[in-house]
C-alpha cells in the first residue's frame, strides 16, 4: 500500500470550496492555511482563482436609512420620557391616595 504522503490523492470543487471559505474565516494566509490542513498550496491557489473567477451575487443592501435610524432614535428618547413622566404621576398618586390600587395591565411589566 502507498504511503499517504507520496500518494497524490485528488479532491472534488466541494473540499476545495469548504477549505476556501474556512480559510477566509480564518486569520490565516494561503500558506499558513495550507501548511496547518496539509493541503497543497499550488492547487489550494489554482482553486482559489477558479473561484474569484465565478460571478458573485451583489451584496444585500440594507433596508433601512439613515434619516428612519434618526427618527427611530428621537422616538425612542420620545418614549423613554414619557415612561418617565408616567412613572412620577405613579408616585404622585400612590402618595396622594395611598390605599388605592392601580389597574395592572397584563400586557405591562409592574416595577
């Protein structure tokens, strides 16, 4: 029987294309990625050109803008106002009747 590392095996575009994707996750260059998962560094590049060559698919643009992120943000201020105007109109009317109980809304979070 051969041995493994004389023998010239031959892998299809799927282990080529796992090693490319991995590799570009990683930290690593073409040789270190190579040298770490003994594959060979001439046909890891002949693989890695084959797959630059391939059209990509445009990236996703993201659907939101900048002015919906600003007013997103000016309401959300907006919100946290009133939640704190709502809470001392609480405290005023614990203080004022004190034996009265407050309507508790099952969709609400008590504090």
């Amino acid at each position: 029987m051969p041995d493994k590392v004389l023998s010239r095996e031959r892998y299809g575009e799927a282990f080529w294309r796992k090693h490319h994707e991995a590799w570009q996750q990683s930290a690593l260059n073409q040789r270190e990625y190579c040298e770490a998962h003994w594959i060979p560094l001439k046909a890891f590049g002949n693989w890695r050109a084959k797959f630059k060559a391939e059209p990509q698919l445009p990236a996703p643009k993201l659907s939101y803008r900048r002015r919906s992120l600003k007013n997103a943000e000016r309401r959300l201020s907006e919100f946290a106002t009133m939640i704190s105007q709502l809470k001392f109109i609480k405290a005023a009317m614990l203080t004022r009747f004190p034996d009265s109980k407050l309507p508790v809304l099952s969709s609400v979070r008590g504090e």
